[in-house]
C-alpha cells in the first residue's frame, strides 16, 4: 500500500487495478481451497456460496478495467496471469 501512495494518475490507477485483482485472487482461492470445504454448519456454508460469486464478479470488473487501460478490450473476461 505504500507503493501506491507514491503513485499518481494513470500509474496509480494500473498498480491500484493490479492489487485488487490479485486480492480478490487470494480471497477467492481462500473461499474454495480452505474456508468453504472446512465449514461445518450449513446455513453458515450455503451464505459463503452465495456471497462467493461477488469476488469473482468484482476480480473480473479489476480486469476489464485494467485492460481498458491498457488499450486492450474490455469484454474479454480471462486473467491476464
């Protein structure tokens, strides 16, 4: 976070759009990989399955985005990773 206090327009932007794609990466892999298959109670498991889906739609909105800034098109929707 430091790093992106020192940075500003465009430079900002690309290093802001990168850190909250590869957060929402990590949150999503933590959701599949550890959190989901280790819940027990289901009512708790059924809320984390339908609030997953938002990581995933926030991850790729980071992405089109980072690609509108890059001069790429914005409707492809794979990782650029």
């Amino acid at each position: 976070m430091a790093r992106l206090r020192a940075l500003k327009g465009a430079e900002f932007d690309r290093a802001f759009l990168r850190h909250e794609i590869d957060f929402h990466q990590a949150v999503i892999d933590a959701i599949n990989g550890t959190l989901l298959p280790a819940i027990q109670n289901d009512e708790l498991k059924a809320l984390v399955e339908k609030i997953a889906p938002a990581f995933h739609a926030h991850m790729v909105m980071a992405q089109q985005m980072e690609k509108t800034l890059a001069g790429g098109t914005a409707g492809d929707q794979t990782s650029s990773r």
